[in-house]
C-alpha cells in the first residue's frame, strides 16, 4: 500500500487493458467526476497501438506499454516493477487479454477487479457472448469479480442482466451486455473503493 499521505488523497488505482478501452473510459469518467474515491494513476496496455492509449490521452491519464511476454513470469516481474513504482493500490483489468501469473495477484490480492461478459460461473473465458448463444441462454450480462488464481473464478461483485433475444448474434449480444458493463464496472469500483465490499478470507 502507498504512505498515509497518499491514503488521504483516496486509492490510487492502474487499469490494464489490452484494446479499445471503453470500459476504461467508463472508469475514466466517474472518477474524474468524483462518483469513484482515488485516481486512475496509470493505464498499463500490453499490445501497442491499443484504442485505450488514446482514451487515457483524452483524459490526461499516464500510459506505459509493458511489452507482451511468452513468461508469464517475466511479465509479472515487470508488471509489478510499474504498479510499484507509480505506487498504485488496485489493479482494475478492463479487457485486458493477458492472464495474471501467481506474483501478481498474490501482491494484489483483494485489490485486482476484473469485467466479464457473462454471467459468472456460466461461460468463463474467451468469446463468452457466443457461448452464451451457442447455449441457447435466454439471459446474460456482466459480471465484476475480484480475482484470484483462476481464469474468470473469483468472487463477483456485482452483475447486470440483459435478454438474449432471438434474433441476437454475438455483435448484438456484445453491445447490449456492454452498456452494462459501463455501469456495472464503476458501480462495483465505487462499492469497492468505498470500503463497502472487500475479498473473504484476507490472504491467499
Ligand atoms: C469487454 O467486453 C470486457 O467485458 C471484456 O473485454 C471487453 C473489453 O472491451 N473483458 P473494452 O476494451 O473495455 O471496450
């Protein structure tokens, strides 16, 4: 955790994202208008070019490439050496590609967010819409969830529900569950950041 001094001036907060960012941009907004306690610090992108860049331009927000690694390791290693130097508290994932290795969430535990499309436990992982439609669900949405050593396992924070309509395919379905993503991943930072919600357990 950061000094006392940086305490008072409310969490400091690094989002990783890995493409176009517009749950960052969600995040970006309700904290600069003070609906989230803290400041994103930095945004962390693992894939050059990525449209997130140019959002945390937009709202003056620091942002560092940590180049894509085959180690999972090694990326943490540098990872952490970033979050670390920009003293950051918590780490929000907001379409961030990479999975986290056993370093970092162990040094963040409690304090790393992630948003899935689906709602969790059903359909982890990749392409998670065209699960939800290949299931033949009636229902999806979203989910926020604190992270632990899984891929998409951890305890959830908060989900939104929407329809899946019958005449739905993945794009479809993608952008009715990504308006609610917009509301969902602020309210849960909000929640979290407020001291409202918090991980069971303390430590790994
Ligand atoms: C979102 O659907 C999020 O749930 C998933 O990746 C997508 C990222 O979109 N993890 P964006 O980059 O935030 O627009």
């Amino acid at each position: 955790m950061s000094s006392s001094a940086d305490a008072a001036a409310g969490p400091r907060v690094a989002v990783l994202a890995s493409g176009r960012g517009s749950n960052f941009e969600s995040l970006a907004a309700a904290f600069r208008d003070g609906e989230i306690p803290g400041e994103i610090v930095l945004l962390v992108v693992d894939q050059p070019g990525a449209g997130a860049c140019a959002v945390a331009e937009r709202f003056g927000i620091p942002w560092i490439l940590v180049r894509g690694r085959k180690d999972r390791d090694a990326f943490d290693a540098a990872l952490l050496a970033v979050l670390r130097e920009h003293a950051v508290d918590y780490v929000f994932l907001a379409g961030f590609l990479r999975i986290l290795g056993r370093a970092a969430v162990e040094a963040y535990w409690g304090r790393i967010l992630n948003i899935h499309p689906s709602l969790l436990p059903s359909f982890p992982g990749l392409r998670a819409q065209a699960q939800a439609l290949a299931a033949g669900a009636e229902e999806s949405g979203c989910t926020v969830h604190f992270v632990d050593f899984g891929v998409d396992t951890g305890p959830a924070i908060l989900q939104r529900r929407v329809p899946v309509l019958p005449e739905d395919d993945e794009d479809s379905l993608a952008a009715r569950i990504l308006r609610e993503e917009h509301r969902a991943y602020p309210e849960a930072a909000r929640r979290v950041l407020s001291g409202r919600v918090r991980i069971d357990g303390g430590n790994p």
